[in-house]
C-alpha cells in the first residue's frame, strides 16, 4: 500500500509518501520524505519497491501452499 502524506495528515507531522506491505507474516515499510524527494521521484521509487515487496508476498504465499 503506497499512502502520500500531505501538510496536516500525518499525527506527527511527516510530509512524504509510505509503502506498506506484509511480507510473510512481516511488516515492510520505507517512508520517502518531500524534503529529500520530490513527488514523482517519490512516487517512482515508491511503486518500484511496493513491486518488489508485492512479489515476495506473492513468493512467500505460494510457497506456504506448496508446502502442506
């Protein structure tokens, strides 16, 4: 899940973009702050890593059904 952060939304106020995503049975997260890059760079590596981890979800997942 890539969430953007504006001025305002984050409770301790940080302004960039998050990915999320569970990895077996893991929490992946990476913050992208607007003061190091700005929005499509941001938007850019974001969706680059929510592919990688999304694919090691998916790995991970076929694996547990192989394996009963």
């Amino acid at each position: 899940m890539i969430r953007v952060y504006f001025p305002g939304d984050h409770p301790g106020k940080f302004v960039g973009i998050r990915v999320a995503v569970s990895v077996n049975a893991k929490l992946r997260q990476k913050y992208y702050s607007f003061n190091h890059h700005d929005i499509l760079t941001g938007m850019k590596l974001a969706t680059a890593l929510e592919q990688t981890w999304l694919a090691d979800q998916a790995y991970y997942q076929r694996d547990r059904v192989f394996s009963r």
